[in-house]
C-alpha cells in the first residue's frame, strides 16, 4: 500500500465523494479515482460502492479505513514531532478528560502545561470513554484521562493507573427520593447514564443485577456529555450513577445529593489511557508530567475543600 492510495482512500470517506476528496488533498479526480483503483487491485478485494447517492465502503473497505486514519494520524504526529525537535513547532497534542478531572484540576494543569510548552497546539475533549474509545483507535486522539473498563474492545488499549475512586447514585437536591436507601427503591425512576458502546452489561451488573435489581431499559437515557447529564439530572428529575466526587465540585456543590444507599458500589479505576503500542510525543509526556504536578500538590493540601476532594480518592501514583 502506498501513502496517496491511504490518503485518497480517507479523503473519500471524510467528504462523501470522489471530487470532494480531489478538492481536499488538492489534486485532480483522476488522480483520486485511479489511487482507489490500484489500491482496489492490488489488495484484489472491494473498496468502495459508487453510486449516485455518492460513495458508501464495503466491509474490505471499513476496516482498511480504520488503519488508514491510525496510519495517517501516526505520521503527523511524527512529523510534528521533528518539527519540534527542529525547534519549528512545539507540536499538537490532543488529550480526552473525564468530566470530574475537567471539574477539579484540569484548568491548572493546562496553565502549568502552557508555561512549559508555550507553542504547543493543545485539544482537549470532555471525554466520557464512549467518545475517547474511538478518537483513541484511529489515532485522532494521543491519549484520555478516564476508565478504561473490561470489555471484547479494551484489549486494544493499555492504562496507567491515576486514581481509585468512589461512586455513588446522585440526583438533583431537594429530588422526592433522596432519602430512599436501597436501589430497589429507585427502579420506578428514570436514569441518565453514561457507558462505551460495549460497556452496557458492565455498568448494568455493577449498578443493578448483582444486587438483584432489574430496571425497564426504557428508563435508561444513554448521555454523552456532563452538560447533557447535569439538565437531565436538574431539570428532568432523573437519577444518575457517577464518582462521588463530583457532588464536591464547586460547579455542583449544593445541587446534587448523593444518596446513601444500604448496596455498596466496587471502586473504580481512572487511568491513563493510550492505544496498545502507541509512543507518546514529548508535548504528552509533559502534559502527564503537569497533572501529576497538580494532583500530588492538592493531595498533600490541607485546605477543608482539597481534603473533602481526596476523601473520596485513592492516590495510586
């Protein structure tokens, strides 16, 4: 496989169609359709499905496309890297964060990596591990601060433990039930939950089933975001299942109740997360080194709302 037959291959997925793509990589449809056709003939299976609906990739086609963005993305973070050694760039870094990181040290982190690497390009994603996963795969993502549960999927992926910490069921202050005290009590209401496309059976065992609870599936709305999690936990009356933490952030102290229930939850595990294999660039490297800065100097804080932070937080690092 040759690198313009991988670019055209992803340009085509990402605009739809063969004019689009020549448009994006700058060179003619010619030249695009003809990089598809060798590839086509020297891997001897189907790519793509041409249409006049426009382009659509057979099952060959799907899979290629995925090692064709890791192998892309690995080359330009491999360039980026050169130039910074080169002293042309510091590099673009783009990192996934879990909602309470995001909620409690991150704007400090990202002001420490800022003084250290001052002309770095830095993303940053509120990143529940359902949206991190695949960002992850392709290699749009270097690396996410989360948790990586056990999963068909989670092998392709490695974790560098940061934190245990605890959970606990929440809804809004003030809700009717927030004084019930077993999980049974809580089956006639609505959830808004959050887990990766293969993470259901998981979440669903750790919160329900091995306690002997069934819920309706149709009280489950899957959110993908914290916003999205906090309206319809505020607004929708609905109950939520998420680290203890984060009824101690200041964007949610004195909004959300944890209620105190007679079931017990095992605690969990947020890591470093990377894709098996992967090297991290050096503008990584110092992002990870400024978290850690952070999160050692609130650890041995003896601030009341540091130590309120660490109660529900077991330092692994």
């Amino acid at each position: 496989m040759k690198l313009h037959q991988l670019q055209a291959l992803v340009a085509s997925a990402e605009s739809g169609s063969i004019r689009g793509a020549a448009r994006m990589l700058g060179i003619s449809q010619a030249a695009v359709t003809r990089a598809l056709r060798e590839l086509e003939l020297e891997q001897q299976v189907p790519l793509l499905i041409r249409a006049p609906s426009g382009l659509s990739f057979t099952e060959y086609g799907k899979a290629l496309l995925l090692h064709a963005r890791l192998v892309l993305n690995q080359l330009e973070q491999a360039q980026g890297e050169l130039a910074r050694l080169k002293g042309q760039s510091a590099g673009r870094l783009s990192v996934g964060v879990t909602p309470w990181i995001m909620l409690t040290f991150l704007p400090e982190v990202v002001l420490l990596f800022r003084q250290r690497m001052p002309e770095g390009q830095l993303e940053l994603f509120e990143s529940l591990m359902a949206v991190a996963q695949p960002l992850l795969r392709d290699g749009s993502m270097d690396f996410a601060i989360g948790q990586l549960q056990p999963s068909p999927t989670s092998a392709e992926f490695t974790s560098e433990a940061l934190f245990d910490y605890q959970t606990a069921v929440m809804m809004r202050r003030g809700h009717a039930r927030q004084d019930c005290r077993s999980i049974h009590d809580l089956l006639d209401q609505n959830w808004a939950l959050n887990y990766a496309p293969d993470g259901h059976d998981a979440l669903m065992h750790e919160l329900f089933w091995r306690h002997g609870a069934r819920i309706e599936e149709r009280r489950i709305v899957r959110a993908h975001s914290l916003a999205m999690l906090e309206i319809l936990i505020e607004r929708a009356e609905m109950c939520t299942w998420a680290p203890a933490i984060l009824s101690m952030a200041p964007a949610f102290l004195g909004r959300l109740q944890t209620v105190t229930l007679t079931e017990t939850f095992t605690p969990r595990q947020l890591s470093i997360v990377t894709r098996r294999n992967s090297t991290l660039s050096s503008a990584a490297q110092c992002f990870i080194d400024c978290l850690l800065q952070v999160i050692r100097r609130h650890a041995r804080s003896a601030k009341k709302e540091d130590q309120q932070l660490f109660d529900t937080l077991t330092l692994l690092v």
